[in-house]
C-alpha cells in the first residue's frame, strides 16, 4: 500500500466518523429510541452496508489482499477513537437522545466496527497477510 494510501484511508476514515456521528446526532433519537424493531433493523443493516462500502473502497483504491487488516484499521480507528472520547461524555454530544441510549449506541458502533475488522482481516489472513 502506497503512503498516499493510507493517509487517504486515514482522512476517510475520519470523514466517515465525523458524517455517523452527525447523522445519529440529529436522527439516533428515531433509531435507538423509537422501537425495538427500528433499532434491530439498523443494528443488523447498517455494519453490513457499511463493511460492504468499506470493502469496496479497498478494492477500488486497490489495496492487496494481505494488507487488508492494516488497511481497515486505518479506516476504523479515526472512528473508535473518536467514539470511544464521544461516549464518555454521550450526554453532552447526543443531546436529543436519552443518557442510558448510550449502551445500545455503544452495542451498535461495536458491531458495525467489529464485522469489518473480521472480515479484512479473513481476508488478508487467507491471502497470507
């Protein structure tokens, strides 16, 4: 991978924190709180949408197979940071939702992250990263 590559997946994966962020700031209220169907629908659409735009990213800017791993983290980690400083003052960033909203928005981001990070790095352990 080329260093203008990861500094691009870097600045994406920053980007991509910061548009979550303010879109669950401005509509989290209606999918973690309104019903439990709604928030099940997105805890199970939403990390498979976002490992599939995530996948396709690596294989347009054409990242090798074995780098994978090193390259999802490079995306994740701007965000699970920056999640990780959110949800310790949760009330203060996500205003109109409910403090006690902040565990099933932990459980999601969890999720979302989680099943990226295991499939790039399947992927790069199979092709012997």
């Amino acid at each position: 991978m080329k260093p203008y590559d990861r500094f691009f997946l870097l600045l994406l994966g920053c980007a991509f924190w910061i548009g979550g962020t303010v879109l669950y700031r401005h509509r989290g209220h209606q999918v973690f709180e309104a019903s439990d169907r709604g928030y099940w629908i997105n805890f199970v659409i939403t990390p498979v949408v976002t490992a599939a735009v995530c996948i396709l990213i690596l294989k347009w800017r054409q990242v090798p197979a074995a780098e994978w791993g090193s390259a999802a983290l490079l995306l994740a980690l701007p965000g699970m940071f920056g999640e990780a400083a959110l949800l310790a003052r949760f009330a203060a960033f996500m205003p109109r939702m409910r403090p006690e909203t902040a565990g099933r928005y932990g459980a999601f981001l969890f999720a979302t992250y989680a099943l990226f990070l295991t499939i790039a790095e399947v992927v790069a352990l199979r092709a012997g990263g």
